[in-house]
C-alpha cells in the first residue's frame, strides 16, 4: 500500500531543529572562505582563518571542532557541552563528545568527563575511562561495567588498567573472574594473556591451573580429570573450555568424551547448550557418519534454527524429502515461515506426490521478496510479489525538505569537496529518523543522484519495501552501455553493483577490491589487456566508467565460462572460477539444489541476492510490473547443473 506524506505535520527530529543562520544558502565565496579555513584548521594554522568571512556559514562548526579539540584537556566541560548543543543534530557532537572523554579521561580529569558523557559511551577505551570515573561515585554501576570489560579472551588497552587494577583491591574481580578470563584466552588461543592471568590466580586455585596444564596438552584426558577441581565453580568453565577446543580438534573423538562425562559433568545450562551446540555443529560441518544419530536426537532439544538449517540442507543434499518434510516441521515458526524453508517444503512434498499441500507452501513462500520467493512463484506461474511501497511529496513538502540543517549542511559539505563528511551526516540523520523523515531523505538524496547514500538511507531506517530508493537505477545508461557492448543483462550488471558496493563507487573492500563492481587491480588489468583496453591505475577504478566497462566483460567471461549460465556465472564471480568449477564436477543437480549446496555460505547468499536484485531492477524499470520477468531464462532451469556447464572451455 503506497505510503503517502502530507504537506506538514512531520515532527522533524529534535536534532534536526536548529535554527539556520541567515547565510545558509552560502554563496560561491562563503564557501570558498569556509573551505579554506577548514584546511587551516586541521593543520592547526589559525591565523590564516578569517573569523568574520566564515561566521554563520552552515558548517562554522567543522573549524570550530579542530579547535576545540587541539585544546583538550584545557577546555571547560561547560564549553564542550555548549558545542554539543550546538551541533546536536550533526555527527560532530558525536565525534567531540568521544574526542573529550578520552582527553579527560587521560588527564584524570574524571569530574569533567562525567559532565560530558551522556551515559556508557561506546568503544572500549572511552568505557573504561567512564567507569574509571565512577569508581568512587556509583561504586557498583563500576563494578559491573568493569567486570564485563574484564571478561574478553583478548588484551585489554592500557586505559583499562586503572579500573581493573581497583577492582581486584576492592574484590569486585577475583579468583572466579580470573579464572574465567583464563579459560576464554584459551579459548581464543592468547597464551600470552594466559600467561598474565596465571600469576593473577589466587594460590588455592592451583588444582584448577593443574587441570587446566593437562587439558591443554591431552584434550582426552576430559575423560580422566576429576570432575570438582579447585574452589567451587571451576569445574563448569574448565570443562566447557576443554570441549570447546576439543570439539574443534576432533568432533568424533570429543562427542564419545561427552557421551561419556556429560552427564556427570555439573554445568549450568547455557554452557551445557553451547557445547552440545558445538558438537551437533561440527557434526553436521564435517559430516560425520558416526555422529549423526547423536545429532538427530540433539537438536530437537537444542531448538536452534542454524543447526536445524544444516540438517536440512543435509537431507535435501542426500535427496531424503521426507527428512527435508519432518525437518523443517520441527524449525522455530519464525524461520520455517521464511520463503526458503516454505520453499523447500512444497518442493519436497511435490517430490513425494502432494502436489496440493506442495502449492499452500510454494504460495507462503511467493509472497515474499526474494529468491526463493521468486522460485516458488514460478512453480506456481505467478507474477512475482514485490511487496513494493512508495511515498508522495509534493513540491511545497521537497522544499522543506532542502532547508532542513541536515541536508544544508550535506550540500555545503558537497560543494567544498568533502564527499565524506557528506555522508558522515547524511547517515548520522538517517539513524535518528523516523520512518516519514527517512522517507524525505531518501528522496531527497535520489533527487540529487546520491544513490550510494540513498540506499544507506533506506538500510539504516529500515525501509525495505521501499524499493525504488533501495534499488535507485543508479548510473543505469553507463550500465546500458557497457552491457550492450559486453552483450550482458545491463540488469545482472546492476544486482551486482548494488550487493557489491551498494552503489558507492568510492567502496574498498579488506582485501582491496575497489569501486561499484569491486574489482582488484589485477583483475582489472587482466580484463584489460584481454580486452584491448588501457590499463587502469588503481585510481582509476573507482570512476563508475571505468568500473562498469571493465566489470561488464569479466562478467561475460564467466559467462561464456559457464555455458551462459548466470547462476554459476555469478558464483564465480563472488568465489572465484575455480571453486565453483569443483562444485559442478561434484553432482547433476537441478538449479535450486545447485543454489543450496554452494558450501560457503557467503557466496550462497550473494547469488541468491544478485539473481533477486535482477528481478527488481528489470521490474522497476518496468513501472514495477513483474508479469514479463523471469528469475532465470529456460536453459537455466534445466535439471542438471553439473561439470557439462564447463563444455565450452
């Protein structure tokens, strides 16, 4: 049902409701002044900065945060908490809140750094300051906030060493949190934190360490430990731990150990829950033949969604529909209602000859938005469901919208060249706003051909049936281009974009692919001299052209790799060629056991989203008519995705 806006009556966030400065709409040289004392600013250069060209401008505040930051510790909490204020709606109240804990913090200024915080900050070392500070002013609150701080299996920062210190003094972290810390460094493999803590241990813990010394070198000795070690409350732990790492080493021999002591073992009931969850895990991971009927009598009880999705796909990998039937039967109703799971059942019935009840749970699954959703609905031969709202605004409305400090301050930032920073604010909004609000946003930020920040838009106030924010035909005519060129779907192009880099061509992913299309250099070059292009430098692929064009023809390569075929074409090109070529050799299997089987789950979830994004954008580009859009073409739907995809190589 379309979502519609009226023409006033939004209650604009609280943070949004500063008043704007007569200047607002800063004019060509505003600007130019602003931007040049911004520059000086963050080299500290003060006295190049004209006071009187940039009073009033929208963004005075950028200036004033490097100057009051250079000041801390010697600046007022009353000072600080004024900038707050006045740049409550922006992320650099934020930002210099977070700068003055940490600057009070590190002077010992605690009084002051409690007048700035607004309650538990985020991020360890601003944490341990605050409850440094309240150590002697809400002794408990301290307590608490420390001791969870303390209970990591990592090295805590040097700013934490002050509140650990006093707790242990007052007995508020002792032998049994030690020992707890201990035994989650062994968890994480820290044995230099376990090092540490060792000696931090109480001297009647010594039977407990003793223990602990065995269980590292021989996890079977599980089974020949006595079962209390050390003061009361030791055992659990140790023997939670001890499997932990055993379960990981060898499941089989770790599942006949807690066959054997389980039982007996006193553990509280989330720790008994997290190592039969393990187990039953690992089990299923590693396939292991000898474990299974231990797992299949485990999970009812253990009730957990991840371990009831690895037995089914185990079943559906073993063609065992009726284990596929009472499987996803006994899933949490939140889960199994999911267009995956209804999918899979109606597909399982139909194997078994009911077609009937099979059409109910193809029919649950249509209804939703996504791969499966769109499978089941061509099993049906219905037009796909895609749940799509819209919002109108009129002109009057858009106009308030443009006025709003947020998007003053976003355009102003665009203009001096601090994309950036742009979207820092942009993003700080939309987490504070509420569905109407987001909504104007979004829209605004289509307006202007801000796909990247309207999509975090939309992913950041929860927006999901808003469709045509979520999925913007962003640089739709290069992808045009390029795939006519490349002869590729240009919609295939942009699903991949969108789950790529969500249409941010400035994305850089850890392992430093780059762009809307996230390529690596070497990639890039490759397709390159393939192709008779110019080798692009590593600047150059972040230019949308750039990026699409070259994007475009690795996507046909995998293609003309894979027999035209875009399910394994896209799998190679999130996994790499290599590993979907051994997938196909494994088995003939029809396209969705194919689609299921894919064993990273990464990669299973990005062809099911490209594929589902396929289906948007054509739809979109359609007016949001699905009656002539296919999730796959026939050839493949056909009924064995197997190594005769690789004939043409």
């Amino acid at each position: 049902m379309p979502l519609r806006v009226p023409r006033h009556g939004l209650a604009l966030l609280s943070a949004l409701m500063i008043s704007l400065p007569a200047s607002a709409a800063a004019d060509e040289t505003d600007d130019r002044a602003l931007r040049d004392a911004l520059n000086a600013a963050r080299h500290h250069q003060w006295n190049r900065i004209d006071e009187s060209a940039i009073e009033g401008h929208v963004l005075a505040g950028y200036v004033e945060y490097h100057r009051l930051r250079t000041r801390l510790p010697d600046v007022s909490p009353d000072e600080i908490n004024a900038y707050l204020a006045r740049n409550a709606g922006s992320p650099l109240a934020a930002w210099m809140r977070g700068l003055a804990e940490v600057a009070y913090g590190k002077a010992g200024r605690l009084d002051d750094l409690l007048a700035v915080s607004d309650g538990e900050p985020s991020g360890t070392i601003r944490q341990c300051y605050y409850y440094t500070a309240l150590l002697d002013r809400a002794p408990d609150e301290a307590a608490e906030g420390g001791r969870a701080l303390w209970l990591t299996g990592h090295s805590q920062p040097g700013e934490c060493d002050t509140l650990f210190d006093t707790l242990r003094r007052r007995g508020e972290i002792a032998g049994p949190q030690i020992w707890q810390r201990l035994l989650l460094a062994w968890e994480n493999g820290e044995s230099g934190l376990m090092a540490y803590l060792e000696r931090q241990l109480p001297a009647d813990w010594g039977q407990a360490e003793a223990a602990l010394e065995r269980l590292r070198k021989d996890y079977a000795a599980i089974t020949r430990v006595p079962r209390d070690v050390g003061p009361q409350g030791a055992s659990g732990p140790l023997f939670a731990a001890a499997m932990h790492q055993f379960t990981r080493a060898d499941t089989e021999a770790a599942l006949e150990a807690w066959r054997k002591v389980g039982s007996h073992l006193t553990l509280d009931d989330d720790r008994r829950h997290a190592v039969e969850k393990d187990l039953a895990f690992y089990s299923m991971v590693r396939e292991i033949p000898n474990n299974r009927g231990w797992v299949d009598d485990v999970l009812p009880r253990l009730n957990d969604p991840d371990l009831y999705e690895l037995r089914v796909r185990r079943a559906l990998a073993e063609r065992d529909w009726q284990g596929v039937i009472d499987w996803v039967h006994r899933m949490p109703d939140d889960p199994r209602q999911d267009a995956r799971w209804q999918y899979w059942l109606g597909r399982a019935l139909a194997e078994l000859g009911d077609s009937q009840t099979a059409r109910k749970a193809y029919a649950a699954a249509a209804d939703q938005r996504n791969f499966f959703g769109f499978a089941a609905a061509d099993r049906l031969g219905q037009p796909y469901d895609l749940n799509r709202a819209q919002a109108t605004f009129n002109d009057a409305y858009r106009q308030e919208v443009a006025n709003w400090p947020v998007v003053q301050r976003t355009e102003a930032l665009m203009r001096i060249g601090e994309p950036g920073l742009a979207r820092s604010e942009w993003y700080y909004a939309s987490r504070k706003a509420d569905a109407p609000e987001a909504q104007a946003l979004a829209d605004y930020a289509l307006r202007r051909g801000w796909y990247a920040m309207v999509v975090q838009t939309t992913i950041l106030s929860q927006q999901w049936d808003a469709l045509d924010w979520r999925f913007p035909p962003a640089y739709r005519e290069s992808f045009q281009r390029w795939a006519k060129q490349a002869d590729v779907d240009p919609y295939l192009l942009m699903g991949i974009a969108r789950r790529e880099s969500a249409f941010n061509p400035q994305a850089r992913s850890p392992v430093g692919a780059r762009g809307l299309m996230q390529l690596m250099p070497a990639t890039a070059r490759h397709i390159s001299q393939r192709h008779g292009f110019d080798a692009p430098d590593t600047e150059q692929l972040y230019t949308p052209e750039t990026n699409i064009k070259l994007g475009s023809q690795y996507i046909r390569e995998m293609l003309d790799r894979y027999s035209g075929n875009r399910l394994a074409a896209v799998a190679a090109y999130n996994a790499g060629p290599g590993r979907v070529d051994r997938w196909l050799r494994d088995a003939p299997q029809a396209f969705d056991l194919f689609v299921e089987s894919i064993p990273y789950h990464e990669t299973r979830q990005y062809v099911q989203a490209v594929l589902a994004y396929r289906v948007i954008f054509e739809s979109l580009a359609k007016g949001g008519d699905t009656r002539n859009v296919a999730l796959l073409d026939a050839a493949e739907r056909q009924p064995r995705y197997d190594a005769s995809l690789l004939a043409r190589n």
